[in-house]
C-alpha cells in the first residue's frame, strides 16, 4: 500500500511532464532570473514591474521582455493589484500597452508584419523631416484641381521645428543638443530618426455562430463558424445561432498613421503582466520613495560637512612679525617666507629678539602661542548625525543592520538571529509580491508554449539544464490540446531556510548509510518532494538492512538451538547406551556368580542325571537352559544397542540436514546484502526518456 501511494502521488501524466521541462527551458533560454532581478528592481524604485509576452519569428514563437514602469500603461477599474491573472478568479486589467521611442532598424526587426510601402513610408517621412505635415507635393499632376488650389505644398515653419525638435530630443535619457548636433553621439531621436512606437492590447468580443446542418448520411450535426460565414454556403443548413465570445486583440501604432490590429491568440488573458504594490486606497509608494526624505536629509549633513572639510584650517601658531629674522638683501616677505620654510624642513625656528630686529626693547614674551581653528566637533556631528539618518532609513525599509552584516562583538548569536528574523519578516511582504507576479509568468510561460506546441504534429525540447544535464523530450501535439496545465511554485524565506537545513543533512546521511549519489541529488534538486522521495529510499534501506541482520540474527539463534538440542540428544544416547551396558553387564554378572557359587557349593554338573535342586531337571539340561538364556539377553542387548544408534543415527542425520538448510540460507542472505549494496553503489543516474522518432 505504501508503494501504491508513493507511486499515486508521484503520478505525472506526459503533458505534465512536458511542461516541466518547457518551464526548465524557457528559464535558462530567456534567462528569467536576470529578468526577475530587473523586475524586483522596478518594484523597489517605483513600486511597479511588468513583464510582457509577445509573438515574435523565433523558434519558440514568443518572447518575454521586462517592460519599463514608465513607459508602461494600463487601465483597470479601482484598486486593482495585478495587471493580469492566468487563474480568472480575480478581475484584471481590461487594456494594457507600452509606449516605446525605436529606431527604423529596431522596429523592423520586432514588427514582422510590417509591409515594405509602410517601411518606405518611414524612410520617406526622413527626407523632408522638419515640416509641419509631410505630404509630396502636387506640382504638374494634370489631376490637380484648377484655379487657386491646383497647387499644394507644405510651407517650413522655424518656429514649428525647433518646437518639435525640443519635443522630441527631450525623449532622450542623456540630454546633449550640443553634441546630437555636431553628430558626436549615436543618439539621434532629435533628427527624426526614431518614431514613437504604441503597443496596445483589449478585451472585445468577437462573434460566433452556431451552425446545424445535416450531413451525407442525413445526420443533424453541429459546428461554429465565425463571421466570415455566409448564409447558404452549406446547401443542407438548418440553422445559424449566432453570439459573442470574448476576444483579446492586439494593435501596434507606428508614427501617427501606422496601425496594426489582429486578434491575440497567444493568451486568453493580458499579455502585459505585472503588479502596482499596495495601490488599494492610497498612492503607490515604493520603498525608494520613503528612504526619500532620509536621503535629502543625508545629502544635507554631508554637503555641510564637505563646506566645513572645506573652511578647516586646524591648528596654526599666532607669531609676533618683528620676532621674525631679518634676511640680508631681502624684504619682509622673504623673512617670512625663509622663517616658514626652516620650520618645515627643519623643524626649528629661529628667534632674534634683538632690540635691532624688534626695534623695541628686550622682554620676554613668548614666541608663538598655538590657536585651535579646527572644527572637529562641528564635522563630527554631521557625520554622526548621517550615521543615524542612514540606519533609521535601513530600519524603516526593513533592513537591519545585523541582515546587512554588520553585527557588533557585544551582541549575543541569539539577539543576532532575531534581528535577521524580523528584518525577513518585515521585508517578506515584497517577496510574496514578487514571487506572487513571477508565478503568473510562469503560467503564462507554459499557456504561450502550450498553444504554440499544441498546434505542431510533434512538440521536441533538447535543452542543457543549469546543472549541466542534458534533457530531451518528445510529445505529440495531439497529447496537448485542450490541456488546462496549471503552475504552482514557493520559494518565502522559511522555505530557503528548510532547503538550507535538509541539505545540512549532507553529513549525517552518509553516516546513517548514505551514498554519494545521494549527497548529489539532496544537493542537485530544488524540490522538497524531490528532497522526501531522497529519504524515503534512505528510509526504505536502513529498514530492508535492518530487516535481513534481524533475519540473519534469528537464523543464527535457531541454528544454535538446533545444535543444543543435537548434543542434547547425543548426550541422552550416550547415557541410555551405558545404563544399557550397565544393566546388561551386571545382569551377567549376577548370573556368574550364581552360578559360580553352585559349582563351588555343589559340584554342580559333575553328575549327568544329578539333580541338586530337586525341580525334576537335572542340573545339566538347567546349565544348558541357562547358557541359552544368556544368549538371548545378549541378543537383547545388542538388539537394544542397535535400536539407540540407529535412533541417534537418524537424529544426527536430521540434525546435519537442518545445518546443511542453515548455511544454505545464510550463503544466500549474504548474497542478496552482498547485491543489495552493489546496486545501492552502483546506481546510476535517472536520465530523461528519449521518446522513440
């Protein structure tokens, strides 16, 4: 039963499978982690992130950018959290969309079905780019209406271009005229060489119609039609019905007069997923926006203490100028320059206070007294002050410092880690949204490959996973459709930290019989169910060796009580035997000396007819009756004798049987433990099943 149940919980159907494999491959192909980091990026500065999902000519048919918040539109009724939602339980975005400035080269390659008049189109518009309204003129077009109008041309307007000019140079993320002008930059937006590209995508209806025919054979059938259908194009119809179902479509806006439109098939849901953080009756407000007002009041401390690094003089010395030396052939200023230039090099100065180098009488004043011009105390207390500024702001986004690695000696491993833990708890809210968008991008992940795949005759994945493993697999496209294949993942703090513990486990695992091979898939896999089924077959181990030396243990006990019980009976042969020979022998005994006391007493058969003991038989015939008895008890005994052995014979025969079983079984318990552990040794790894082509 408990195979049953492993192998129930366990059970994966083909189209499951599948799509495991394409979400392992899409996450190395288009390289999801980066994306997340990026998108989480987004979230922490403008609490928002998207991802978008669109078709593009690759081989998988679909592509996935993250899209920048501010270039990114949505519409939605209020206090909505999430752009889009795979599952349907919740209401979502009804329009979403970006809005991005490409270059012709760009627009080109991510727009397929751009046609080439559309693309000379654009090439046109940059040859007479400035004017107000790009139009050929009519000039000698016999067609041209007579009189005032016959000619039509647009006039330049300076004003109108350097209006637009400005407009679209201020698109641009590094701002230089200068240099856009002069042609020493690769950013030319200024000059009309990008074009403002809208991608657009809504929920309408589409209408559908219900068809009852009859068939060749005059069945009534049924099909759905679309509203292309005319009445009539089947002679046997007997009824249309028609509908509306809901529809996802997708336009693309090139300049002012490119459109693109067609129905989104890709997803039945917004291709434009993502999430506006805690936007439910208030201001979306990401934790950038509240470390603002502590970084202005940063930036305030250390500007002031950059000016006050930049008034410092520090400690100078207060010296009376007629003290200072008198320099032959020199002025005033060389005195002092000389003055200054010993106490530097030498480190000693000079003092002549001579009544002609004072020009006053002698006293005795000191030299030079020291005047502290520093403001340590000022600078200090900036810094301090920013110190408390920045670790207030890490403690109201939730960031301790002891999570930042900044734990002080004093401090015990106990208030440490509960530290770390409410710093985790604090910041968890982030992370589930986080966790929450990438799970619906997953799922969109495998609906796009989903509809994609299910449409080719055969779906092949041939990928190198990132732990360098190869993986291939091959399903028909028949087995995927209509397939509702469903993603469910955690990854929250106390799950990285039970991952951390089992693998922890690493160790004592090999102590408790543990292989190498299961160190390296307890290391290899993500999965906690992965992680169970590991030590369950460790479990499964430790009780099959368990259960064999317990086998082997009782085998060697009843073997031991067989052979008590075989000396057991050879001892109770051995004593029968000789209470057998004792009896016999005293039983001859007795009779030899009653008869030596006759013949001693009585001469008994010296006389052929003597008859000593009066019972009418002479003595001879009773000798002779007596040898015979003799003869029979010797009969008897060795009959008794023969009796024993063959007794004990048959006894030890089964007893060396039962040894022989013993060992037999023994040999072949040894055995199995001794395959048991080559297999465990010797298993190989689980590879991925390459279908037959």
């Amino acid at each position: 039963m408990e195979e049953v149940k492993d192998e129930i919980d366990s059970y994966t159907s083909v189209a499951e499978k599948w799509a495991n494999h394409v979400l392992t491959c899409m996450k190395a192909e288009l390289n999801i982690k980066e994306m997340s980091e990026d998108a989480f990026r987004d979230m922490l500065i403008s609490a928002r992130e998207y991802y978008h999902i669109y078709e593009d000519n690759s081989k998988t048919g679909f592509n996935v950018e993250v899209a920048n918040p501010k270039n990114t539109w949505f519409l939605t009724t209020p206090d909505r959290k999430y752009t889009s939602d795979p599952t349907g339980r919740s209401r979502a975005s009804y329009a979403a969309g970006t809005v991005n400035v490409m270059e012709l080269s760009e627009i080109i390659e991510s727009i397929p079905e751009l046609t080439k008049d559309e693309i000379d189109h654009l090439r046109s518009s940059l040859q007479d780019y400035g004017l107000i309204n790009v139009r050929e003129s009519n000039l000698g077009n016999p067609d041209a209406t007579p009189g005032i109008d016959s000619v039509m041309y647009d006039t330049f307007d300076p004003l109108v271009l350097q209006t637009r000019m400005m407009i679209e140079s201020e698109m641009k993320e590094n701002n230089d005229g200068l240099k856009d002008f002069l042609g020493l930059t690769n950013n030319v937006s200024s000059f009309g060489y990008k074009y403002v590209v809208v991608r657009a995508y809504w929920i309408s209806k589409r209408k559908i119609g219900k068809l009852i025919y009859e068939d060749e054979l005059g069945n009534e059938q049924s099909m759905l039609v679309d509203e292309n259908y005319k009445k009539g194009t089947i002679p046997t119809e007997i009824s249309l019905e028609w509908g509306w179902v809901n529809q996802w479509y997708q336009g693309i806006k090139i300049r002012p007069d490119i459109y693109h439109i067609k129905p989104y098939k890709l997803l039945d849901y917004c291709p434009i997923i993502g999430i506006n953080y805690e936007i439910k009756n208030t201001e979306a407000k990401s934790t950038v926006d509240m470390m603002k007002p502590f970084q202005v009041l940063y930036n305030v401390c250390m500007n002031q203490l950059f000016r006050l690094l930049e008034k410092e003089i520090g400690n100078v010395a207060s010296v009376n100028i007629r003290r200072v030396p008198r320099v032959k052939d020199g002025d005033g200023q060389d005195d002092i320059d000389i003055w200054e230039m010993e106490a530097r090099e030498r480190g000693i100065m000079f003092d002549d206070d001579s009544p002609e180098n004072t020009k006053a009488p002698v006293s005795n004043q000191t030299l030079a007294r020291n005047v502290d011009l520093t403001r340590t105390q000022e600078m200090q207390a900036r810094y301090n002050l920013a110190v408390q500024l920045k670790n207030e702001c890490w403690e109201l986004i939730g960031m301790s410092k002891q999570r930042l690695g900044s734990v002080s000696a004093s401090e015990s491993a106990t208030g440490t880690q509960a530290a770390i833990t409410q710093s985790y708890s604090q910041t968890e809210p982030l992370f589930v949204a986080h966790e929450y968008v990438l799970l619906q991008l997953y799922q969109a992940i495998v609906d796009a490959a989903l509809y994609v795949e299910s449409a080719k005759p055969q779906s092949t994945l041939s990928y190198i996973t990132n732990k360098g493993e190869s993986a291939f697999v091959q399903v028909n496209g028949s087995d995927l459709k209509l397939r509702d294949i469903k993603v469910f993942f955690t990854n929250r703090p106390e799950d990285r930290e039970m991952f951390k513990q089992l693998r922890d486990l690493a160790q004592p695992l090999m102590q408790n019989g543990g292989s190498i091979y299961d160190v390296i898939e307890l290391y290899s896999t993500d999965s906690v169910r992965q992680m169970k089924k590991v030590f369950r077959s460790l479990k499964d181990r430790q009780e099959a060796l368990q259960n064999q030396a317990g086998q082997q243990k009782q085998q060697e006990l009843e073997q031991n009580s067989q052979i008590a019980q075989a000396q057991i009976q050879q001892a109770t042969q051995q004593h029968e035997e000789q209470m057998a020979h004792d009896d016999h022998q005293k039983e001859l005994d007795r009779e030899s000396k009653e008869k030596i006391a006759i013949i001693q007493a009585t001469g008994f058969g010296k006389v052929g007819y003597e008859d000593t003991n009066e019972n009418d038989v002479p003595d001879v015939l009773e000798t002779a009756r007596f040898n015979h008895e003799k003869e029979v008890a010797d009969k008897d005994f060795n009959l008794k004798i023969n009796e024993i052995a063959n007794k004990n014979k048959q006894a030890a025969d089964q007893t060396a049987l039962g040894r022989e079983k013993l060992g037999i079984e023994k040999q072949k318990m040894q055995n199995d433990l001794r395959i048991e552990k080559l297999k465990i040794k010797n298993k190989p790894k689980p590879a991925a099943k390459k279908p037959k082509k």
